[in-house]
RNA sequence: GGGUGGUUAGCUCAGCUGGUUUAGAGCACCUGCCUUACAAGCAGGGGGUCAUAGGUUCGAAUCCUAUACUACCCACCA
C-alpha cells in the first residue's frame, strides 16, 4: 500500500536523473518545427533566487508543453560574466587576501578572477535542475568564453566599419568605487535628503559686493570656470561682465548671461563646473570656457583643489570641511536642506559623478529605427502589450550607448593605438598591418602598437546572446534553423538594458527578429510590495523553499498568483538572519497540498479490484459521459490560454478540474462501495481521465505528473510523461455540461437540507421531484438518477406529486421533497423562503425590463434576446414554485 | 515636467472583443465531520452599492471623460 502523503524529495531527483538519461532535454536540428527558447543569462556567480525562479519556471512550462506538442524544443541555458558585479566580488575577494588589485597585472587579475568563476560559476546552472528546468545541458554557453568572445570582437569592428561606433570625449557616468564609466542605463536615480549652500562669490577688487550661488557640491567649486545668470535678470544685469572670485582660493573667474540660468532657483545664479555637470559642460562649450577637473578617478580631489587639508580627500570628507572653511572665509551665507534625486551606480550603489572623459560609444539612431518598427509593426509581440509604450518611449529619446568600461573582466576592446592613429580590427596582426599602410612604416611592430585598455559593457555581449549561442557569427548550421527563437521571457526591468538591443542586434547581422514574443515577468516582492533583492534581505533561501514544498509545489506557488508583466506578492515569513522560512508560505503549500491530492487519488484508484464480467452500472455510464465532456472542455480551454499566454489562468483552471471535477466529483461517482470491485470499462476510462490529467499539467507540475503517469500503468521503457502526446482539442456538448451543473446543484442543494435539519451526511433518504415533462426529461439521461443517489445518498429518488413531511427546495427549475421525520423549524424555513423569493423576483422583474424593452429586442443579437428569455421562464418558473412553497406558511 | 499600470470580498487577485441566471477563485473566517484515498482532508455557510462623479448604450465591473488615491517608467533639478 502506498503511504498516505506524498514525498516530493526522491522522487523529484529521480525522475530528473531519469530525463536526462533519456536526453528528453537535448535538441539537434531535424525536419521538425523548432520551439526555442534561449535562458536571460543569470550572473556566472550568482545563486537562485525567487525572480529567476519564476521566470525559468514560466520558460520550462512553455518548452516542456512545445515538447509534448511534437516541436523540436530547445532551451538554451548559459551564464553571463557579469563584468562589473564580478570584476567587484573579486576585487573585494583578493583584499581580503591582502592583494590589491593596483599591485598585480591584468594577466594575474584574470587569473584570479577565472579561479573564482571555475569555483562558483554554475551553482545557478546546478539549482535551476532543482527546480526542474528542461535545458539541453550540452549546449551551456558562457558570455565570455572564446567563441562569444569572438563574436564579440566581431561585432565591435563590425560597427566601427559601419560608422557606428565611435570614440569621443563625453560627460559620463563616473562609478568612483568600481572606478569605471556607466552606461545610462546603469544609473538609478533616488530621492535623497541633500544641502543645498549657498556661496559668496566677491567681487574682483570688492569685499562686500558679490554674487551668491546655490550649489549641493561645494567641493567642486574648485573645478568653476565662471558664473552664470539669466539675460533678462535685473538683479545681476550690471555684473556681467564682470569677474568674481572662487571661495577660499580667490581665482578670478567671469560673469556671463545665459538663457539656460533659472531666475526662480536657488538665488538665480549658477556656478559652472563644465568637468562635473552635463549642462556646465554644454555652456562651457558655448562661451569657449576651460575644463578644470577637480576629481580623481577613485572619487578624492586632487591638486586643482589647492587647499592641502582638501587634496586627496574623499568627496563626502571634502563636502563636510568645506562646510567649515566656507563659514570660516565668511562666504557661507545659508545652508538649506532639500529633497532631490541622486543617480546611483546600479551595480555598486555609490554616488555617481558625472565626468568628462574619452570612451568608446554606439551610435544608436540607426539601430534603434528598425528595431522600433519591429515591435510597433507586430513582429515581436509583447505580453503584456503596454509594455510597447515604454519601449517606444525610450527607442524614440534614446541616446549613445557607452560601451567602454574601465575593467578588466570582460572582452577587452579590439582597438590598437599607434601616436595619434586608432586601429581597430579583429587582432592585433591585422591591426598591425592597417599600422603598417597607413604610416608607410613596414618596419612597425606588434610591440609599438598599444592596445586599449579597456573592456566592453557586459550588456555588449549579452545582446548577441540569441546569434551567439547558437554560433550565429561563425556558421549557418544551427542559427539557420533555431533563430528566430520563439519566445523570451524575462522580467521588464532591463527591457532597455537587454531586450531593446537584443532586438537591434537580431535585425543588424541577422536582419530579422530574435524572438517572436517576448513574455515580461513581473518582480517577485515581500510583503511589504518591496521588490525582493539580496541587498535588502528579503528575500528566503530559493533552496529551503524547494525542499520544504517540492519543485512542484514551489513552481504552482509561484505560478498561481503571476500573471504576465503583473507583479507577485510572495509572502512567506522567514527570519531574516538564517533565511529560514518560520511559517508556511500559502502559495506554495497550496502547491505541495495539491501534489498531496493527486496522490491520494492514485491511492484510491489502484486500490480498487477490477472486475472483467462486472455490468457497468448505470450511474458510472453518466459519470464517464459526463467528465468526458469535462476534460474536452478543460483542453480546448488549456489551448486558448496559452495561446494568450495566460499561465496563471491556466494552471487555476486545471487545479479546479482535478480537484473538484475529478475528485470530488467523477471519482465520488465511480467509486464502489466499501471492498466491491469496480467494472473493467469504467476502470479503464477512469486510468485514461487520470493520464490525460496529468498530461495537462505536467508542464507546470513535471514531477508529481511523471511519478503519476509511471504508478497509474505498467509503461515500456520510453513511455514517459514528459514525452507523451499533448492531448489535442475537440469539441464538447456544452448543453449536456449544463444539465450536469443542474445535477452538481441538486447534490448541493440536498447536502445543504441535511446541513440545516442536523442530519447525518450519509443518512438514507428519500428525495421526491415534483411531476413535471422538465423533471420527467432531465431524470430520463442516462444514470442521472443513479448517479444523483449515490452523491446525496438517497435511499430513493422519485418522480411524483407526492409532498412528504420534511423539506422542500428548488434547483434548476424544479421543487423538490427531502423527506424526513424530524420536526422543522417553520419560522427559520420561511425566512430562508422569504429570502430567496425577493432575490427571484428582482431578478425576474430586471430580465422582463430588459426584453420588455422594444429597442433590447430589437438591437441586441438573437442569441443575448434568447437566452434572456430563458433566463426569464427559468426565473418565473422558479418564482412560482417559491410561492407556492410560502403558501404552506 | 512627460508617460504607463492599478483601484472588485478581511488579504492576494481573475473577470480577455459590453449581454451566459443582478460578480468568481484561493487564502482567511464561521458551522458540522478523524465517513473506508486524502485533517496537507470532507460537506456546507457568511462576506462585495466592482475608488468617486459624469457620459455613451436597449444594457456598463467591462467603453469614454474628469477627479482622487496608489505603484512604476523616462527626463530634469544649480
């Protein structure tokens, strides 16, 4: 005998074992339709966490149900090198060692930094398996391995031939702690409390007149070059011109007018800084104003400051002494504290600081044009559709992508420097060649080139990623018949990082889309709707989850509340300090309870004996007409939802059917009383329901379905779920499936009468219908009666005219008699009556209004005016039977 | 400043192109059950003027307009 609960733990490593035996997982291209999904990259380093559990859930439901459907599924998994969350673990791994990285050569650096991933790289890969995702495993790429590398390389030159990609000096985005340049992107802007000081610049031969600035970094007043005002302002009209000395160091600098200059903010006059701010910089550009650069690259100020205390002190240090020495010097004339937004580096959290320097930068104009007629045209549909404004938005402001970064970890960039000439090809020989013709020099050496230092942004080789992994630069072979991919999903977080270019790269070397759709995932949050992160900590261990509730029962948690681009409220109370979860998670025990009800439905039906000579009785003919009807139903459903994407709806749907259709329903029909055996015919189309039951969850459920399909029948080696046919859809009698809901009622209805009158659940009794031609048809379909008996176990069913002494109710549209000895309470009884007729003849009333409404019949379609006119004979026969039954009162 | 979602039961959400018995589910709650598959269970029950105000329509939770609240995206802020 099987145990009473089920066990996820060995079963679920069992049957993966099993799959990957078989090599369910693994594609090769044949003559069948592909299905293609490629993995969004997790960080090489980084460990599972709720987001990437639910998006590679979503991913495995859609390849498993493509598989099962006959396609050529292929899930290619992979990790991304993660350059500056990487390049920032490693740094912080090798001072903890006593190493710094200024010390040791880039060469010992990646030495490091690849030990490191060869260490923990895959963990991720290793728990995706946990949760049951079916990757081909052999086809495990790595963003910078030497093949994605190349790629890499192939494209920057590619670009830069175009005309796309171009080096320039430009105000960027400073990471001061991982000392390199961010894209856009990569900043993330946040309301933070700051001051605001408001500064005296003297006059030039004055002490007493100047003007006052407003400005929240008064340690780069060092870097101004001038001061500016409003054309217009009357205040400061007679000091243009003019010049006024900087705070503390008392170097002269000019007053000008420019449109630019607020009048209402601050004290409208505005110090410019064009080394540390994007609009100093523009109007530095316009009055010919020098750059002074007050910065270091690690974020301390350096000799232009001038005061010695100052030099090589840390920003924040610096922003606090000024605060003194401004005060000291008499030019501090107010501090105001305000709200405003600071960009932080998305990676490393640190304050960003705009800065002028000399990068590498794609040119995006181009690229962006096609890739927006992609998604407004339909090429590459979006669920959820909204999302197109947002990507429409960004594609049509969107700015040069910065793609040098000043790291290490990453592809380093194709580009050799001779003097004042830039090479920038595949490799060196040939950047040694194109140094040889253009300098006229053949005796020019690989040695006298130098070879840019930098690397490319992450994000520049996980845009190639649906070409790349399947070699896409190198040969035709693989791309020809995988790509485009058919669906990528991912969270909408980095629709611009990632899924906009990912979009541009697919129609610029492959000149068509990457994926057909793109499904958006919403962010798993707390309880608190914060978006889970390991920053916060509020996130619980990925790894506890699945062994406390299953794979399957974590996988319908997440799953059962997540619909597409919809956030997911995942509450489930952990202790913050162990990641333990204290109590349990709803969703996900929702999940293991279901698993639980499956097995015991297995339990139930393989403890039945089977009887080959047995007649089919009656009831079990209805039953098996009846969820027949059922499951056709729930198919052609399963196949319109995901069509449309619609997971969650999907995954709601089927846990109805099996555990109210199936169990509490057919199975309460079917099964025979206590030690009988039941009838081989019903028994076969009870193993053929269960099996077709489990083929249409499993690509939610993989593990408890398979371990199912393996307990319901003796199989051949081979015949596993995971491979087994897609049940197809077909039609169903929808009327039949209504008379059933009338039946469903009945059962209710009467269980309720026993609810009310205290009567034992399974007491024998006798429930008469009143004679009617519509009681008499509906008791005439086959096994109706008997199956009804059985359900409210009723001695006896009868049609007659009959009234005796009990109860009375209506379902559908006829009274019925549960007859009984007891006493009832005859006030509670016309109350209830009471109740139920005011509820009928309002809804009667509100039907005979609408079709009593001569433009209702005439402009609404023939099918919405007859049913209304059933609606409204069913409610008036109901109505009549109600007062009949309150006459008694 | 520009834009996008959301607002339906105590909580989390379905309700897709307006009509399918004057709103559904899960969890929570109440009542009764250790009934022979399952107490990780079974049978029942209560609970919503669908944010507000207008409008379109024969008919609105559903479409339109405005307002409020809420979440988020982009840009900019000396």
């Amino acid at each position: 005998m099987l145990p009473k609960q089920y066990s996820s733990a060995e079963t679920e490593q069992n049957w993966y074992a099993h799959w990957m035996r078989h090599g369910y997982f693994r594609s090769v291209p044949d003559d069948r339709e592909p299905f293609t999904v490629v993995i969004p990259p997790p960080n090489v380093t980084g460990v599972l966490h709720m987001g990437h559990m639910l998006n590679n859930t979503i991913q495995d439901i859609l390849v498993r149900k493509a598989r099962m459907e006959g396609k050529n599924a292929c899930w290619v998994p992979g990790t991304d090198h993660a350059s500056i969350a990487t390049e920032a673990k490693v740094v912080a791994m090798l001072r903890e060692k006593g190493i710094r990285k200024a010390d040791i050569t880039r060469e010992e650096f990646l030495e490091h930094a690849f030990a490191w991933k060869d260490k923990y790289g895959g963990i991720i890969l290793e728990q995706l398996k946990t949760l049951g995702a079916s990757c081909d495993w052999d086809r495990t790429r790595f963003t910078m391995e030497p093949k994605l590398s190349a790629a890499v390389v192939r494209v920057f030159v590619d670009l830069y031939k175009k005309g796309k990609l171009y080096r320039a000096h430009r105000m960027v985005n400073w990471d001061v702690e991982a000392k390199t340049v961010l894209s856009n992107e990569e900043v993330v802007y946040h309301e933070e409390q700051a001051q605001l000081f408001h500064v005296l610049y003297r006059l030039e031969g004055s002490e007493t007149e100047g003007i006052v600035i407003a400005t929240q970094r008064p340690e780069t007043i060092f870097a101004d070059v001038a001061v500016a005002v409003n054309p217009s302002d009357e205040r400061y009209a007679h000091l243009v011109g003019k010049r006024v000395r900087i705070p503390l160091i008392d170097r002269p600098v000019p007053v000008i007018a420019d449109d630019y200059v607020d009048q209402a903010f601050g004290t409208g006059a505005l110090k410019i800084t064009p080394a540390h701010d994007q609009n100093d910089y523009a109007i530095g550009q316009r009055f010919g104003l020098e750059v002074i650069d007050v910065l270091n690259e690690d974020g301390t100020l350096n000799e232009h400051a001038v005061l010695p205390e100052l030099i090589g002190k840390d920003r924040f240090v610096a922003r606090k002494m000024m605060k003194g020495l401004l005060d000291a010097s008499g030019t501090l004339v107010k501090l105001e504290d305000y709200r405003t937004n600071i960009g932080r580096s998305e990676r490393t959290n640190t304050v960003v600081e705009p800065r002028l320097s000399l990068q590498w930068f794609v040119d995006m104009n181009t690229l962006a044009k096609q890739a927006l007629d992609a998604v407004e045209g339909g090429e590459v549909k979006f669920y959820p559709d909204h999302y197109r404004n947002m990507y429409r938005h960004w594609m049509s402001n969107i700015r040069d992508w910065c793609v040098s970064r000043q790291l290490w970890w990453g592809q380093r960039i194709p580009a050799w420097y001779y003097g004042e000439h830039v090479f920038v090809e595949e490799t060196a020989e040939v950047a040694l060649e194109s140094a040889r013709k253009a300098t006229g020099n053949p005796a020019l050496q690989i040695s006298d080139l130098r070879q840019e230092e930098d690397v490319v942004d992450t994000w520049f080789s996980s845009w190639l990623w649906p070409i790349s992994v399947f070699d896409g630069f190198e040969n035709e072979k693989e791309v020809a018949y995988y790509y485009p991919t058919s669906v990528l999903v991912t969270g909408w977080d980095i629709i611009f990082f990632w899924v906009a270019r990912m979009i541009m790269a697919g129609y610029e070397w492959r000149g068509e889309r990457p994926f057909e759709h793109v499904y958006f995932t919403g962010m798993v949050r707390d309880q608190y709707r914060r978006k889970m992160s390991k920053s916060l900590g509020n996130s619980p261990d990925s790894m506890e989850l699945l062994h406390k509730y299953g794979a399957d029962g974590v996988r319908f948690g997440l799953l059962s509340s997540s619909p597409a681009g919809g956030d997911l409220v995942f509450d489930a109370p952990f202790d913050k300090a162990t990641k333990q979860i204290i109590n349990e998670s709803a969703l996900c025990e929702q999940g293991r309870n279901f698993c639980n009800k499956l097995w015991n439905a297995l339990r139930l039906v393989k403890g039945w004996t089977v009887s080959e000579d047995l007649p089919v009785p009656a009831a079990n003919l209805y039953a098996v007409r009846w969820f027949e009807e059922s499951l056709e139903r729930r198919i052609a459903e399963q196949h319109e939802l995901f069509a449309e994407y619609r997971l969650s709806e999907a995954l709601k749907s089927l846990y109805t059917f099996i555990w109210d259709d199936f169990c509490s329903w057919y199975l309460e029909m079917v099964k025979p009383d206590y030690e009988q055996p039941i009838d081989a015919a019903t028994y076969a189309a009870t193993l053929r329901f269960f099996e077709r039951s489990m083929q249409l969850l499993h690509p939610f459920m993989p593990f408890v379905t398979e371990e199912i399909w393996h307990r319901l029948r003796e199989r051949r080696e081979g015949d596993d779920c995971i491979v087994s046919r897609y049940p197809a859809a077909a039609d169903f009698d929808k009327a039949f499936l209504y008379q059933g809901d009338i039946a469903k009622d009945l059962v209710a209805k009467v269980r309720e009468a026993r609810n009310n009158h205290q009567l034992k659940p399974r007491d024998p009794l006798m429930l008469v219908a009143k004679d009617s031609p519509s009681a008499r048809s509906f008791f005439a379909i086959e096994g109706l009666r008997e199956t009804i008996q059985k359900l409210a176990f009723l001695e006896k069913l009868e049609i007659s005219d009959a009234e005796p002494q009990g109860t009375s109710f209506v379902a559908g549209t006829e009274k019925y008699f549960l007859a009984f000895e007891k006493a009832v309470d005859a006030e509670a009884e016309k109350e209830k009556l009471l109740k139920e007729l005011e509820h009928a003849r309002s809804f009667v009333a509100s039907v005979q209004a609408k079709l009593s409404n001569e433009k209702f019949v005439g402009s609404a379609p023939a099918a919405v005016a007859d049913n209304e006119r059933k609606k409204l004979s069913d409610g008036q026969a109901r109505l009549a039977i109600l007062e009949e039954m309150l006459n008694k009162y």
